[in-house]
C-alpha cells in the first residue's frame, strides 16, 4: 500500500515535472529565435535548414538601431509616454481608490459599474471615436494625445486594484490620524500611501507595460517620425518589397529590456504580507 502511494506521488511528480518543462519550452523557444535572429544578418535569416545558433555572430543590427537618430526618437517618445501614463495613472487611481475604499457618494455602484465595464470594451471600436475626439480637441500627433487615450485603458485597472488594495488596510490608521488632529488627506499621503508602495509598484509596472507596448492607438493617433512609438517603429521596419527581420529582432530585444528591467527591480515588492505589514504600521 505504501508503495502504491510512494508511486503514485513520484508519477505525479514527474507529469508536474514534465508539464513544467513543456511550457517553459514553448514560451521560452521563441524568445530564444527572436534573439538568435538578432545577432544574424538578414539574409542567413531564410537559410534552410534553419539554425537556433548563428555561425556568424554579428552586432549589426544593434548598430543599425542605436545608430540611426529616427529609431531612438522612436525609445524617446516611448519613454515619455509611458513614464507619464504611469505616473498620472497612479496619482488619479489613488485618489480614486481613496474615495471609493474609504467614502460613500452618490452614484458610488454606477460608477463603479462603468468602470469595470470599460475592461469589457475591446479597444479596436474606439480608433475611430477617439481619433475624431483627439483631432477636434487639436491633440492628434502629440504627448498629451497619447497620454491621455492610454489612460484610458490603464486607468480603469489601477484604480480596481488599489481600492481592493486600500479595502485591506484597518480604518483604524485613518481614526488615528484624525484623533491627532490630522485629515484624510494627511491619512492617505502619510500612512496610507507609503504603507501602499508594494500595491502601487505592481499596478505601475503594470501600467508601464501597458503603455509601453501598445500599438493601435500610437499608429492611429500620430503622424511623425518625432512622435512615434517603438510598436511603430518595429512595424516601420516592414518595407514593401523587403523585411528587415534581424533589425525588428534587435529592436523588439532593446525595446523589451526596459520592462524586464523593471520587473526584476521591483519583484520582491510583489511578494510578502501586506496586510501584516499595514497592522504593524
């Protein structure tokens, strides 16, 4: 009987095991081609039989990217962008998010509603509303432009989680600012933010990456080389009558070093006891 179970769980453990495998190969494999076929030139790109490792490792089309002025305006504006959209997107989710957790107001389920039905909303029936609205309001082809119609999509989420986040934290921590003569606004900038940094790190990065890689709304909204974004910018390489394949490979490797980067940064604040960390504050 013993070594029934002792083989069930060991056959359990190798179909874990081998599923583990399986899907890190299939997410990992492509990853692995696109920066294979970075370091390639274009044309080994067709070679038949296909090779995963290149025999003539090569940098040129890095250099191709980082020294051509048109591709880094298009790192630029991506930077720009995105940095904005996080960073108004938090300041607005957390006011938001203060108001929903810790007030009543008129209306409070309607809105709420709205804005978890906007989630529902697939982007593509909006190209053409917003672009109508973004032209009339003289904002087609610049930052603000962009910012806002990205805030559109990243908002509704940020502020969801962070009214769930703030629902976690004791109302006592407010109580006991306003016992010291304090107000809500002093409650949410002194104790309830920086309690909240773990919680506004994860739904930034989130946003970041929202932004960072969309692609519709930055080829609807601008017209410009000054203006565009790198989704574009990997979408421009695809000439009429030929692919620059190992320069989009290099440009998609660069352009996804900025959200690893922050990924890595700021995993441990994903992680731990939050709410344990907020009672002991």
């Amino acid at each position: 009987m013993a070594t029934t179970i002792k083989t069930r769980r060991t056959l359990a453990k190798a179909g874990v095991i081998t599923g583990l495998v399986i899907g890190g190969l299939f997410a990992g494999l492509p990853v692995l081609w696109l920066l294979s076929t970075s370091f390639k030139s274009n044309g080994e790109v067709f070679q038949n039989p296909p090779k995963l490792v290149t025999n003539s490792f090569s940098f040129d089309a890095y250099a191709e990217i980082l020294g051509n002025g048109t591709q880094l305006r298009y790192f630029l504006n991506s930077y720009i962008v995105a940095f904005a959209v996080t960073i108004l997107t938090l300041l607005v989710a957390v006011l938001a998010g203060f108001a929903f957790s810790r007030f009543t107001f008129p209306f409070q389920k309607s809105i709420n509603a709205v804005i978890v039905g906007v989630q529902a909303v697939p982007p593509i029936t909006l190209v053409i509303p917003y672009f109508g609205l973004v032209v009339g309001l003289g904002l087609y082809n610049t930052y603000p432009g962009l910012i806002l119609t990205h805030m559109v999509f990243t908002l509704p989420y940020a502020i969801i989680m962070i009214t769930a986040y703030l629902n976690t934290l004791p109302r006592e921590l407010d109580e006991s600012v306003k016992v010291d003569g304090g107000t809500s606004w002093t409650a949410l900038w002194r104790i309830l933010v920086p309690i909240s940094v773990p919680g506004l790190i994860a739904v930034g990065v989130y946003t970041f990456m929202i932004s960072w890689n969309e692609y519709l709304f930055a080829l609807t909204l601008t017209r410009t080389d000054d203006m565009r974004t790198v989704p574009i910018g990997i979408q421009l390489l695809m000439g009429q009558h030929s692919y620059e394949w190992n320069q989009m490979m290099a440009m998609s490797i660069l352009g996804s070093i900025p959200v690893l980067l922050l990924f890595l940064l700021f995993q441990r604040r994903f992680i731990g006891g939050l709410t344990a960390g907020a009672v002991k504050a």
